[in-house]
C-alpha cells in the first residue's frame, strides 16, 4: 500500500506556495504503507547518544540521526520527520521536518488480504483475512471460530485460557478482519489467531461476500446424462436445488437430508450426500469436515413423521449450543410432497429451518408450498412417477459436484428398476448401465441388495455399507460385485420363504366395482422380526395377485391395529379414505395416509373389524382406473 501524498510534497523545496503534507498512520499500518519523502507524524520512543527512535505506527519505527536534529527530544515527545531512507535491511531513517503550517492526512489501516484459499502458501507467515463469522465452537482449548470469505471456509483458533470463550463480543453474522498465522493441523490448514475485531460498518465487505457467495453457490453447468424432454422440463428446478445445498455448503450451515427408506430412495439420497461432502471437503480443505456438516437419514414412512423431525430438531439444537453449528437446511428425498409432511415442516419453521424436497410421489402443492423454499416434483411440470426420485437426484449431486459423474452413471438405472419405472426413457438409463458393465438382472439385483440392507439396518443410514453395495465412492469393484450377489439372493430367500407362509392365508373376493380383493392377516400368517417386513409381504403377495388376473386388484395386509394398502387398477384415494373413516368409525381412532393406490392406516385395536368392514365398503366403492398402479409408490411398511 503506498500513502496517499502528492509527488511535489516529498522535499521541503517543494513547498514553496504550497501547504505541505504530514500523514498521520492507524497505529495498525506497516511499513508497506510509508514512501521516501513523506512526512509523518511521529512520537519519540528512544534516545540514544546518536539520535532518537520513533514511531510513526505501532509497527514502523526508525531513527532520526542527532545530524538530522534540530532541537532535544525525550520520551513520549511529538515530532513530524521525513522518511529520508528505506535502507535493504528494512530499517528506517528519517530527518526532523521543521515546519510551521502543514495540513495532516489521516491514513487508515488497509492490510494485503489474504483469500481462505491461498492460505495453502502462507504456512508460517502472518496473514490478514476478511469475512464472516458462520461458526463458533468453544472447545476444551481454544474459541475456534469459522470464517467464510469470498473463497471458502477457514477454522481460526483464538487462545484466552483454556476453556475460556475468546473475544466474547464476536458472534456468528460479524464481519470481521482476523490477522494470525496459518498453521496445518490434523492435515488441515487452521489460523492461529493473533487479533480480531468487528466491523462497524462493512456494507461494501458484505455486498462483495454475498456477490461472491451468489456465484459460488450457483449449479455447475452439466450436460444432462440422457436427452429427456421430463428432464428439461425439470432442469431449471433441479439446479436451484442443487444451488441451495451449494449455498448451504458454503454458509456452514449442516445439512440434513431425510429420504424414504427405499430402493428409489437411496438411488437419491446416497449420491447428494456424496456430492455434498466433496464439495465440502474442497470448500474446506479438511476430509473431516463432511463428517459434521452432512448426514443422511432414511424415513420409516414415504412422508416426514413427527417422531423423524423432533428426533432431527434434538440433534440440530444440540448442535448449535456445543459447538457453535448454525441450525441445518433439511433436504427432503424420495418424500416430502404430502399434507403428510405439514405437521413436520411446521415444527421446523418454529426455527426458520429451510427445506427443499425433490420427489416424485403425488404432491399436495397448495399444503407444502408456503413451507418449501424449493420444491422439485414430476406431476408439477406435467410428468409422473415414471420419472423417479433417483434420476432427478443423479443430476443434482452432478450440478453440485461435476466430478462425481462416472460413478454415477449406472445409479438412475438402479432407481428406475427399483420403482418399477414405465418411462420411455429407461431404454436410455439401461444402455448408459450396461457401458459401465451392469446388465438388467445386476441392477436388479443392486436394488434388491439395497432394500434387503436397509430393513435389517433399521433406518440407520449405513453409509459405508451402502456406498459398497452402489458401487459409488470407490467402492471395491470385486467386494461391490460379491456384497450384492449375497445380499440380493438373501432377499430373494426370505421373500420366497414369507410368501410360502403367507400365499395359502390370503382371502379372495370380488368388489362391487369389479375389483379383486386380497386380504391377508399378516400379523398371524407371515413370519414376525425378519424380511420383508408386513408392509413389503403385502406389497409381494399383491405383486402376485396382480400377475395371476387382468382384473383391478386391491391387497390388504393387517394387523391388531394398523392395515397397509396396495392398489392396480382402482383409485382408492387413500388419504380420502382415511379423513372420511376418522369421521364414520365412532372410537375407532382412524389415522394413516399416502397417496392414490398405496398407503396405511392405523386404529385402534378392539375396533379392527369395525375399521376393515367400512373401508372394504369404499374400495368397493372406488373409480377403476387401468392407468393406476402401485409399484411405483410402494414402501407403506408397518
């Protein structure tokens, strides 16, 4: 930086007609800041037999030689010197300026900023850096505070005592500058901080973070992985998905991303979180650092329960008050589009939450909407089911994380078999398969490893478990091949195991509208605590059924309290059904929901028969529709 002077100011010859100039240096200014010739402001702060020392700022000192004098100077004396030499080692030596009128120019501190991503280069020395305070963590140790600048995110340490909360005044939103020395630590850059102050007033700091922060976060341009009309129609919505989690990324905010517990589900979730931790770790510069700012966890139901977010909202809470986290953005997957979801997304909103769902399942736009910041779902640009929840989150995790694309190739294929997919695109997404090696039957059988995998983990997310058995995040190619063919014959076993328990105590009748009913006991004739669970031996018994006819089938599969439903053919309207048995059923504690051919209700124990009779009366009652089938919605498990 050089100091603002004029050029005919350097030499008191200069001055003839003119009022010289004396800088005045924020005690913060460095030596950058001083230019031979200028006069300065300065204070006396050592007398030696062969002059005095003085200080123009707290860091620029230099000696007026006792030649260069002309008066007697002690301690804390006021002085204005020219700089007359800047001499290679650095030292400064200045005459006594002996002038009468002058006008002083203030000089304010403007350190070289150093950028979070060039602190690579910078091991050892000191640097200045500016930005926005996104995290505070007290530790045992040090405050460790995390700031975000146009190019990433650094932890800064700042040491009071241990245990002891540094700069307490400082909260999360400052803007501030930190001036430390970057070290490595753990294999990650860390600044140890030597200063830290506040901003007043920044607002030209905070438009450049936010102008910054707006291009960072923006989707990385992709070329779609198949030509799709459902895809273009889609894409605009997908990349400001896949923004939103990039901003989140680099607000430091954590994210959590909820997904149903399918096949589908996982093709989704799986990716976005893999997509999510690269970039972090590049945001970063710390592989740990994905480990506390994103996680996956599968939903029991195909909607987001109240035990799911008061179980989400504990852990986010938690979070902020040990270490400093902001509170997460919620990424719904697989789920999310339903009135169901509501009660959920309320009890979020209480904290100014955000949520984003990309999904496939028939949405209730006029319930979610006000309650979504981004909402990305087939039926709203005209598309269907066909079009599942795992294609359109392959495109995401690529607009988030370009580089993860050869890993990914085969994952929409996975998706689409899993949720028995009709879309004319499936062609596509098979032949792009099988160029990664996969033919149907292996990602038939990717599909059935991953649901066979989820059940038995119990809605835990299983990461790297999953991960092997997806072939993604370079999984073992040999191990991937081995997991799956174990894992699926396992479930093609089990499965074949209940259905020959089961097959022989379906009960078979014929609707008033045509439709074959199936009913099932599954509490009494399928096997208990293994796979697949009642809701997903319903589903197979009625996959059966349905193959056996080409009349509409309906399956129920219940319990003491609670019945699963499953669909071809018949538009049930089940979350209908359920509102107009809460009020019909006196006592029977109705409850339940999901979608036109799949879902599940619960009541009380003692009123089953009185809950069954009624509703078998309004599935006899049901508009057939051929167009309706269930295969793509399934998952009602109880």
């Amino acid at each position: 930086m050089s100091t603002p002077s004029e050029t005919d100011d350097r030499s008191d010859a200069a001055d003839a007609g003119r009022v010289p100039t004396v800088y005045d240096l924020a005690s913060e200014c460095t030596a950058d800041a001083v230019e031979t010739g200028a006069r300065y402001h300065a204070t006396v702060n050592g007398v030696v037999e062969y002059g005095v020392f003085v200080d123009i700022a707290d860091d620029v000192s230099g000696l007026v030689h006792e030649s260069n004098l002309g008066d007697e100077y002690a301690v804390g004396d006021d002085l204005v010197v020219r700089l007359d030499e800047i001499r290679p080692n650095g030292d400064l030596g200045f005459d006594e300026a002996t002038i009468d009128d002058y006008r002083t120019v203030a000089v304010e501190y403007e350190p070289e900023v150093t950028a979070a991503d060039d602190l690579d280069g910078t091991i050892g020395e000191s640097v200045t850096l500016e930005g926005e305070v996104v995290g505070i963590e007290q530790t045992g140790g040090p405050t460790v505070f995390s700031l975000r600048d146009a190019s990433g995110v650094v932890d800064c340490a700042a040491f009071e005592a241990a245990g002891v909360r540094a700069y307490p005044e400082i909260e999360v939103d400052d803007l501030v500058r930190i001036e430390g020395t970057p070290e490595r630590r753990e294999g990650a850059i860390q600044v140890e901080v030597d200063g830290l102050t506040a901003f007043d007033d920044a607002a030209d700091l905070r438009e450049r973070l936010d102008d910054a922060l707006d291009e960072r976060a923006a989707a990385r341009d992709v070329t779609p992985l198949i030509e799709w009309d459902a895809l273009e129609k889609l894409w605009n919505d997908l990349e400001d998905v896949a923004a939103r989690l990039r901003r989140a990324v680099l607000e430091n905010r954590p994210i959590r991303i909820r997904h149903h517990a399918d096949g589908d589900g996982m093709c989704a979730s799986i990716p976005v979180q893999l997509a999510l931790s690269r970039f972090i770790e590049e945001v970063h510069g710390d592989d740990s650092a994905a480990r506390h700012l994103v996680k996956r966890s599968p939903s029991k139901a195909p909607f987001y329960e109240m035990e799911d977010v008061t179980r989400d909202l504990n852990f986010a809470l938690g979070d902020r008050d040990r270490h400093g986290q902001r509170l997460p953005l919620v990424a719904m997957l697989d789920n999310g589009s339903t009135e169901e979801d509501v009660p959920a997304y309320e009890a979020l909103a209480q904290y100014d939450i955000p949520i984003v769902a990309v999904d496939h399942h028939h949405p209730d736009p006029d319930a979610v909407e006000g309650l979504l910041e981004e909402h990305v779902n087939p039926y709203l640009r005209g598309e269907d089911y066909g079009v599942t929840t795992g294609m359109l989150c392959v495109e995401v995790a690529r607009m988030i994380h370009p580089e993860i694309t050869d890993e990914l190739r085969h994952v929409p294929a996975v998706a689409g078999l899993t949720d028995r997919s009709e879309a004319d695109a499936m062609s596509e997404y098979l032949a792009l398969a099988e160029e990664e090696g996969y033919d149907e039957a292996d990602l038939q059988a990717i599909g059935d490893a991953l649901d066979y995998a989820a059940h038995w983990l119990r809605y835990s997310s299983g990461d790297a478990l999953m991960t092997d058995v997806l072939g993604v995040d370079a999984a073992d190619e040999e191990r991937h091949r081995d997991l799956v063919d174990h894992l699926s014959e396992r479930a093609d076993r089990d499965t074949d195991r209940q259905l020959d328990a089961a097959m022989p105590h379906v009960e078979t009748e014929s609707l008033d509208n045509g439709a074959q009913l199936n009913r099932i006991d599954v509490e009494r004739y399928a096997r208990r605590f293994t796979y697949p669970a009642p809701g997903k031996t319903t589903g197979a018994i009625h996959d059966r059924k349905v193959a056996e006819t080409d009349d509409p089938v309906i399956t129920v599969g219940y319990g003491p309290d609670f019945a699963v439903l499953r669909s071809d053919g018949v538009r049930l309207d089940i979350p209908q059904m359920v509102e107009e048995l809460e009020d019909e059923v006196t006592g029977g504690g109705v409850s339940g929901g999901g979608h036109l051919v799949v879902g599940s209700i619960k009541f009380v124990k003692g009123m089953r028969e009185d809950v069954l009779d009624a509703l078998e009366a309004k599935m006899g009652d049901a508009e057939i529709d051929e167009e309706l089938g269930s295969a793509s919605v399934a998952g009602f498990e109880d």
